[in-house]
C-alpha cells in the first residue's frame, strides 16, 4: 500500500509530532470514518500500532492503516492548506468517486 505526503504535510505532521499528545506513539494514523458531507470522512490522530494495521513510511513519517480504512485510501496523496476556509489536512483520493468541496469527505 502506498501513501503519499506532500511536503507541506510532511512539515506538519513533524511540528505536531513534538506536541505533548504526540509524545511515545508509533505514527499518524489515517483512518476512514462515516459522516460528512459525501457518505465518508477522513481522520487522523497519532497513536500506537495496532493488530492488523499496516505501516506506510512516506517522507520519514509512520503512517498507520487500519485494515477497514485501508481500501479505501490506498494511492491516497495527504496534502495540508492554509487558505480562507481554515487549515487541516485534504485527501486527493484516486479512489473516490466523489468529494466534498473541503476535501475531508468522499463517497466510493
């Protein structure tokens, strides 16, 4: 399974990897959700590796994948934006057949 993170996701997942809730776990995870707009949401928390899970390296970052979730990111590209809406993390997902204009939901 391949996942990509763009430079700017990569710099801020290493910022957030310092903060005190980030501290002793294996990776990012990135996992799949019901909800949002489109059927689908993304989500992601840093926590430890669990059974079943698989363990993507991509710019030096562990990312963790639940078995459930991992279908339906797969080719995935992470990117991060500082924009009028906010910031957060946007998804560009091969996979999906549809996206929300915030780039956080999907349907398949």
């Amino acid at each position: 399974m391949t996942i990509e993170l763009t430079e700017k996701a990569s710099q801020k997942i290493l910022d957030f990897s310092k903060t005190p809730e980030a501290q002793g776990k294996a990776g990012l995870r990135i996992y799949v959700q019901g909800g949002g707009c489109a059927g689908f949401e993304y989500g992601f928390s840093f926590d430890q590796e669990q059974e079943g899970d698989s363990v993507v390296e991509s710019s030096g970052i562990t990312l963790l994948i639940d078995p459930y979730s991992a279908p339906f990111i797969k080719s995935s590209i992470v990117d991060y934006y500082e924009d009028f809406r906010g910031a957060g993390f946007s998804v560009k997902n091969p996979n999906a057949k549809s996206t929300c204009g915030c780039g956080l939901s999907f349907s398949v």
